[in-house]
C-alpha cells in the first residue's frame, strides 16, 4: 500500500506531544509487578515447571503473532494467510496489547515512508529513548488510516480494530489466567504469564524501532538508519536484520541466509507446508546482490 509524500503531513499536521497517561500508569505498574513481583513471588512460593513453560510458550506464541502476524503479513503483505491463521495471528497479537493490527500496521507504514523524518512516528532521530518507548508514552502522531485501506476491506481486521480492548483482555488476561488456574498457579500465571510476558514481548517489539536503527551495519541500504545485528536478531524473533528489511520490506524474511537468526521467517515457511500460507514473496538473488554492491 502506497502513499503519496506529503499526504500525512498535509492532512497531519503535527500536533504538540502530550502524555498518554492512561498508558503511562499502565507501562509502570506492569514493570512493577513483572520486576519486583516476579523475584518475589520465586523467593517466597518458588515457581514449579509447569508455571514456567507456561509463561515461555505464551511468550513465544504472541511474541511471534506479532512478527509473523501484525509485521510480515499485515503490516508489509509478504505472503497470503488462510482465515483460521489469520484469526489466530490477530487473537495471540491482540494479547500483547500492542493495539489492533490495523493502528500497528498503518504506523509501521508511516514508519517506512517517513523513516528518520519527523513524521516517523519512532524515529530513532528523535532520541533512542523515543524510539524505543517514548512515542508511546508521549504520543504526537495520528494514525493515518488511509494508508491501510487494504486491510480494512478484511472483516476479521476491522473487527479486531474496532474491539481490540476485548480481544487484548480476551487473550492477554483472561486465557493466560485460566491457564494458571487450571495448573494450580493462578497468582503465579498473573504475575508471570500476563504481566511479565507482555513486558517482555513489548519491548522484544520495541528493540526493533530503537535498537536495530542504532547498532549495526547497512550492507544493503545507506539511505536510513536501519540496521542489521545479531543481538537484535536474538532479541526480536529475527527482526534484526532491518537494513536488510528496510532495502527489501516486501521479502517475506529478514534473515536471507540459512544460518541467519530468523524464526519468523522460519515459522512462516513451515505454515506455508501445511497450507496455512503460501504465496512467500521472496527478493531475487539478483537484486540482493546489486543492492549488496550499491
């Protein structure tokens, strides 16, 4: 999906930054249960097996929603997805609370047609900091839904849009919660499988907006600040090959080589052996090359 230059700034004008307070108390008292109540709840109840593979198969399952999901498939359109995947992506992706795939996706867009400028909306130009989480917290941008008009034509999306706080509550709170309950751990899985999980997963997402436009080489692209870094890969499921991303954003993988830290890509490719995707857009050697040579 295209956009003219110029049409969010026309229609856009940027506002002043104002706090998101409801978000700000929201971001500090989950940091707060997740790093003081996840070692004391270790220390004084101690956390059995089934509590912890709980919350690391949780973590991992919306974690990749939302790269394999809100990224690659609605964000940038990388490969075609069957209606069961996609339900799955929205619902696991909506557990992250990281808002509905439409707003995320529409701001990804904005991210790579204005990266680095001030309609960005987390350009790393204004500060690591504001990259990473300030721009949620001290928010100045719309979100232009005009760029993602494709998307809207999906009635599964737009209801994930238009009701995303009950599917957030739905798959953030509640399932973990019954999950726990049924194991026997109900505080144990609120701590650690709804409030740890989500700040990890959050900022795994938020690494990709600061970390990988800061640390880094760009074989593949000098014009922006994207990066690519194998501690970043490790860190965000394999986005971290994001100069690579950003030279080819419609390539259904970030990591081209076998060796590279990509689960993404690979969990994507596996999909497509089972039906549930196909159509994997993938950029020519030749090009990748040429790109590699500037």
């Amino acid at each position: 999906m295209k956009m003219k230059e110029g049409e969010i700034a026309d229609d856009y004008p940027l506002p002043k930054r104002k706090i998101r307070w409801l978000g700000l108390i929201f971001f500090v008292l989950l940091h707060i249960v997740a790093i003081i109540g996840t070692p004391l709840y270790a220390y004084y109840r101690g956390i059995t097996a089934p509590e912890f593979w709980w919350f690391l198969l949780y973590a991992l399952v919306t974690g990749m929603s939302i790269t394999v999901g809100y990224h690659r498939l609605f964000a940038h359109c990388t490969y075609e997805a069957s209606p069961i995947l996609r339900f799955f992506l929205l619902f696991f992706g909506a557990a992250t609370f990281e808002e509905s795939a439409l707003k995320w996706a529409s701001q990804h867009r904005q991210h790579h047609l204005f990266t680095d400028t001030e309609h960005d909306p987390y350009g790393v130009n204004q500060g690591f900091w504001h990259a990473h989480i300030g721009w949620i917290l001290f928010w100045r941008h719309r979100t232009n839904y005009n760029n993602v008009k494709d998307l809207r034509r999906s009635k599964l999306v737009s209801h994930q849009h238009d009701h995303h706080e009950w599917w957030s509550i739905g798959g953030g709170l509640i399932l973990p919660m019954l999950i726990a309950w049924w194991i026997g751990h109900p505080l144990g899985g609120f701590i650690m499988a709804v409030c740890l999980r989500i700040v990890i997963v959050l900022h795994s997402s938020f690494f990709v907006n600061s970390f990988a436009h800061t640390f880094g080489t760009r074989p593949y692209n000098q014009a922006n600040s994207a990066r690519d870094n194998w501690i970043g890969a490790l860190l965000t499921n394999g986005e971290g090959f994001h100069n690579f991303h950003h030279r080819f954003p419609s390539d259904y993988r970030n990591g081209i080589r076998w060796y590279h830290w990509d689960p993404t890509k690979w969990c994507i490719y596996v999909f497509s052996k089972f039906g549930l995707a196909w159509d994997l857009r993938r950029t020519s050697d030749q090009r990748i090359a040429a790109a590699a040579g500037h």
